[in-house]
C-alpha cells in the first residue's frame, strides 16, 4: 500500500537543529508495508504532507496542495493508544519524536511524543491547492483537535525526523485496515460561518461577553438567607450532596422577592457556576442577553510570568506557586485570562521574587502579590498546637541533650520560631546513635512542617529546596570541601535561584537554615585558618550529644504535646527579650554561639590539606581579597604571578607553596593554562571562573579566620 509525502532525501539529518535549513523537497512514493524504508525516512529525512513548488523554500508563497494531514503531539495533552484509538477507522502511521519519554523540565515533562500522518487517497492530483481553502482547513483541524499541537496546522510547516540516539525510543506503528482519512469539508465550512458570526457579534460591542461572577460579589442562599463570598461559597457546595443549590441572582433578583430565580453549583475543576430562569426569560423576549453566569476565572492567585501561567496554590498550612493546567480553565476562557493577566499581572522572570515568613504569631496562611515590587509574600503559621502545659517537660529533656548549652538552644529555637530572614548558626550534632540527636532535627522541623526537608548538602540541578526555612543534613559527607561550599552559599546569599521541575526559575529571599546530625567523630569540613575568635563571630555550634541512660520510645509524642505551649511562652518571651536588645546586640548571627570544647578540638586537630586550602584561594581569586592596605588583589579577569603571591601572604597562607596552588586551579579550570599577552604588555593568567559561581551573594572576602570582619558563612 503506496502513498505520497514531501521529503528531502539528499540531505540525512544529523541534528534538530539543522531541520531549519532544509528546503527543495520532492514528492516521493513510499511503501507502508517496507519497514526499512519507512525508518529510513522517519529517522533520517525531514518530510511533510504539505507540497511545495520544485527547488523553491517551504513557505506559504510555494505552497502547491496537501497529500494528507499531519498531527504533532508534544505537551502530554493526548497518548499513543489515545491517539490510534482516536484515527482507527483511517489509515495512519503513529511514529515517535526526537523528544518521546524525554524528560524535559520546561515543557511538561516526560511524555509520550509523536506524529500521526492520515494520508488521503492517492490521487494524480494534489488536495486544497487554493491557499484560502487550505488555510481553512487548517483552521478546523486547530477546532477539530485541540489536543494536538496548533503551530504544525500551517502550509509552511515541515516534520523533522526522529534523532534519538535510543534506538528503545524509536517506534513506528501503521494501520492499514481502515479507510482514507478525508476531511469533512461541510463541517469546514460551518466553522468558517459559525466564526464569522460570533465576531460579527462581538465587535457589535456585546457587553455580555464575560459576564462573570467578580470573587467580592454576595451570593445569598434562600432558605436561611446566607450571604457568601466565592472563597466560602466553594468549600460549602464541597460538602452538599447535590452541588446544585438555590440562591438569590446577584444580576436581576430582589432580595426581598419570595423565591429564589436561580442555583449555583461547582464545575469539576472547581468553578463556580449560576442559572438564573429569569435571565433567562429576559433573554428569550429579547432575543439576546445572558443567564449563564461564570466565576471570574481570574482568580486573585493568578498571574504571569514572562509566558507562563501561574497561580498561588493555597493548602492548609503553606502557599506554593503552581502551573495552571490546560484543563484548570475552559476553553472558552483561555484567551480572556491570558490576556488580562498579559496586561494587568505580568512579572518579569528576572525580578520575581518569594518572600515566605515563618512565624510562630501568625494564625492562618496568607499570601498577597505585589505586582509594583514582583514579589509573592506568603505567611506561614506553625503546624504545633497546644496540647499539654507543661513547660518543665520540655526544659528536662533540653538539658538532658545539651546540657550546660541549653541556653543557647533555647535561644536558638526562640529566633527560629518568630524571626524571618535572620541568619542563625548552623547547628552541627555528634554523638553515637540513640541519642536523640534525629529527635531534636525532627521537633525542629515539625514547628513548620511545609517548610522543612532533607539536604544532602551538595549541589543538585532541581533546587526547590531553596525555599525552605530548615534544612537537615543526616549522615554528612566528611571532609568534602564541595559540600562546605553548597554550605557557605545556602548560609551565606542573600537571594537563592530556585529550579523547579516545569516552573521558570525564581528568586526567594534566603530564609534556611541547618541542622548537621551524624554519628562520625569528626562532623563538619574545618579549615585550622578559620577559627572563630569569639562567639559572636562563630557561624557553627559544633557539639557531641551525650549517651542516654534511658530510651524513652515516646519520648518524641511527649514532646510534641508540649512544644506548643513552650512555644508560646518561653520561646516568646525569649524572643521578646532578644527583639529589645536587639540594636546593642554583637553577634554576627543573631545570637552568640558558644564555641565547644569539641570545636576547638577540630580546628586545632585540622590539617588544612592543600586541596581544601586552594578552593578558598580560588573564591578569593574570582571575587578579589583586600590586603592590609585595602587594596583588592584578584577579582578582576587576569592574575599575575606576582599579585597571586602577594594575595597568598594576606591570606596568611604559604606563599612558597604558590606554584602548588596555582597548577591545581588551572587543572580545575579556575584559571587558564597559557598567559594571556597582547602587542604592548602580558596581562597575566585569565580567571575563567565567573562570580555567580558563588551564589548571588554580594562579592566579599573569603572565609580566612583573621577577623571576624572577614569571616562569612
């Protein structure tokens, strides 16, 4: 069984991207039935249903007729069983995309990819050779199935072919039991009439055309004479049996009338929707008007950025932003939404920003958009609530862990609970297992459950991490000096870039903080050149919790019951205290950290390695380090020998070692193997690392442990 396509069989694809390029197509009879020839054409030639003039461009000006239609299926809306479900009674070949089962973050994900070609009878002649007539076509396979995508309906459109080196994502399927596909063109007509008449209608200045229910409007429940608002009226059809309930009509009703006109009830995806009779009756004598009455689908969570659609998604205890699915707006609302959001809620990607506050004072999430400085503020109440009183439970078991730090646990946990955006030290635990170490990271992250999960520490594509108030870290990688600086840059930027999977990137105000358990003896990465000289200035509260005489296994059930009261009494007045003291306050990270017998046992015991010492050299080479002179050697685009020298020896490292360093920064791709010269002089070695390589923090002196002006974490 023979057909025809458009191809180019001189070129063989070897990229996508070279696809753009190819023209001069021919037409070409292939065999459904010859496999071979088949996969040759669909994994090597680009090819189309579309016929163009001999030795000219694919464009719309050559367009000579069609030999079929071609479907692209490519954002997840449609499956390949669907779709030969949907063409079994017509010939077709279904064959995969580049992209079938590739796992694509910015455009839906995973999904099943793939043509479907419904060839017409072949014939000595060529089909909708009037351009019009084929743009009409065109149009009503857009109508007709929207489930594929829109942009291949055009008579300048091409299909590239498969290029996935997996032989595994390669399939071809044809069926040729059922009957030519040919295109209804009555029905074609028909929506060419039907569209005409609804523009013809809507430019008349029809003022009914979105007429929707506004999200402050009253709607009033008959029977008890109940007034709600859209935000309590959906929870409540929710719960009815039968969603369908009798309500008084906001657009034609008289509260004081005897009977209700109308009834609201919820669509599937949510919506609420109104029938009033009455309307409808006016409508009818009229002629015209409108009885159908739909919820604003601008809902005020709603919003654009750049291109994208999205919404605040709110559950019970935090605010998350959301891709607004296909399905979640009709059809019919699409382009309304798109673009009032367009004009009205449109963010650039660039400046977006989330900004979440986590505090125990707060009683209910909620959120509210600031389109003039694009940012989503979000507040988050705790997830404790009072169960028990009984304070000196919880101060038991505080000193029975911490002992003679207690204080500044207790501490710790007050800023945690009611401040936001304050850097805290990292909290580092030690100690054999059964300790409650995992016991106290837990409690910790049960204060604000939605805003606290596991970290590995090291760096990761997909970080939504990021927008976190707590971050915890079990079982730490020892002496990984990447880790430490995944660290340096969670503790220490002021703004994070969070990856989500199918979300553009944005920004959040850096609200994390640690807590490092392990069971290992030597828990944290230490440089000796970075002991803090006092605990105003030590970033880590390194301690080994002590061997329990007694497991208690409900000892964490116990302590939850408690929390909350504890929470707000002592932690607040706590806080309350800090808050007034505040201004006078030293200490670089909230509080004073004391420094443990153990820490100091570590950076005295720590033998900074060379290796761990040239990726310190490194971040000062690339944002620049000040000598005693407050003169900045480094940051700039080239190094000399001799500055990198003089900025070993302000680092109080070892200046005779340079050459050490140097080869393994340029065996690390820091800094450029050749020097650079140009005609008049030689401007050194260029520095080939960019400062984003250390977040978006401000450029600043490197950790060295000289001062406590020039330690950063």
């Amino acid at each position: 069984m023979k057909i025809r396509l458009s191809m180019n069989k001189e070129i063989q694809l070897q990229t996508k991207s070279d696809g753009n390029t190819v023209t001069r197509f021919t037409l070409e009879e292939i065999d459904l039935e010859d496999k071979p020839t088949l996969k040759e054409v669909f994994r090597n030639y680009v090819h189309a249903t579309n016929v163009w003039a001999k030795d000219q461009k694919c464009g719309k000006d050559s367009y000579q007729g069609m030999v079929g239609l071609a479907f692209d299926a490519d954002d997840g809306l449609i499956t390949m069983p669907a779709a030969g479900a949907l063409f079994k009674e017509y010939k077709y070949i279904l064959y995969t995309s580049t992209g079938h089962l590739e796992d694509k973050p910015n455009h839906y994900g995973e999904q099943h990819r793939f043509r479907i070609i419904l060839p017409f009878e072949p014939s000595d002649s060529l089909y909708f050779t009037n351009p019009d007539e084929a743009d009409k076509v065109y149009a009503w396979a857009k109508w007709r199935f929207p489930q594929f995508d829109p942009y291949v309906f055009a008579r300048h459109m091409k299909l590239f072919p498969n290029r996935n080196p997996n032989p595994d994502h390669y399939i071809v399927k044809v069926n040729t039991e059922g009957d030519w596909f040919r295109v209804p063109i009555e029905e074609v007509y028909q929506l060419v009439k039907d569209q005409a008449t609804k523009t013809s209608t809507e430019s008349a200045g029809s003022s009914d055309k979105y007429r929707y229910i506004k999200h402050g409007m009253d709607i009033v429940l008959p029977n008890k004479r109940i007034s709600y608002k859209l935000e309590t009226l959906r929870p409540y059809l929710a719960t009815c049996k039968d969603q369908k309930q009798p309500c008084y009509c906001p657009f034609c009703d008289d509260l004081n009338s005897e009977s209700a006109s109308a009834f609201v009830q919820m669509s599937t995806e949510g919506f609420v929707h109104l029938f009033c009779s009455h309307c409808k009756s006016v409508a009818d004598q009229k002629g015209e008007g409108q009885y159908y009455y739909f919820e604003d689908p601008v809902e005020p969570g709603m919003f654009m950025l750049e291109d994208k659609l999205l919404r605040v998604h709110m559950t019970a205890s935090n605010a998350h932003v959301v891709k607004v699915r296909e399905d979640y707006i009709s059809k019919g609302n699409r382009d309304y939404v798109k673009t009032y959001l367009s004009r009205m809620r449109n963010i650039p990607s660039a400046k977006f920003t989330v900004d979440r506050f986590a505090s125990a004072a707060y009683d209910q999430v909620q959120y509210e958009l600031d389109f003039d400085k694009s940012c989503l503020q979000i507040q988050i109440p705790t997830g404790i609530n009072v169960q028990k009183k009984d304070n000196a439970f919880i101060d038991s078991w505080l000193d029975s862990v911490f002992g003679k730090y207690t204080d500044f646990i207790k501490n710790w946990l007050a800023l945690y609970c009611y401040t936001n955006y304050q850097k805290l030290p990292v909290i580092v635990l030690t100690g054999p297992r059964a300790t409650g170490k995992t016991t106290f990271s837990e409690i910790v992250a049960s204060i604000f459950p939605d805003l606290a999960t596991d970290w590995d520490g090291n760096k990761q594509d997909f970080t939504p991490f990021y927008t976190n108030k707590l971050l915890m870290v079990e079982e730490n990688y020892v002496n990984r000096k990447e880790q430490y600086v995944q660290i340096k840059k969670v503790t220490g930027s002021e703004f994070l870039t969070v990856n989500e999977k199918y979300m553009p990137q944005y920004r959040v105000r850096n609200n994390t903080n640690i807590i490092l358990t392990t069971n290992e003896p030597r828990p944290v990465f230490l440089a000796a050149n970075e002991k803090p000289t006092s605990p105003d200035d030590n970033n880590f509260f390194i301690y080994k919790v002590p061997a329990i005489k007694k497991l208690n296994p409900i000892i964490k059930e116990e302590i939850r019951e408690r929390f909350g009261h504890y929470l707000q009494t002592e932690l607040l007045s706590r806080y309350k205290k800090w808050e007034a003291q505040q201004q006078s306050s030293t200490a670089r990270y909230g509080i004073p950290c004391p420094i443990t017998d153990l820490e100091k046992d570590l950076y005295d015991s720590a033998q900074t390695n060379i290796e761990a010492e040239t990726e310190l050299v490194a971040e000062a080479l690339v944002l620049g380090y000040p000598d005693n002179d407050c003169k900045t050697l480094g940051g700039g685009s080239h190094i000399m020998k001799m500055e990198f020298r003089e900025m070993l020896k302000a680092m109080r490292l070892r200046p005779e070692r340079h050459q050490d360093y140097f080869r393994r920064l340029q065996d690390s791709g820091v800094v450029a193997y050749q020097e650079t010269r140009n005609a008049s002089k030689r401007l050194g070695f260029e520095i080939l690392r960019k400062k984003h390589f250390y977040g978006e923090a401000k450029t600043k002196k490197p950790m060295t442990g000289m001062t406590e002006d020039d330690s950063v974490i």
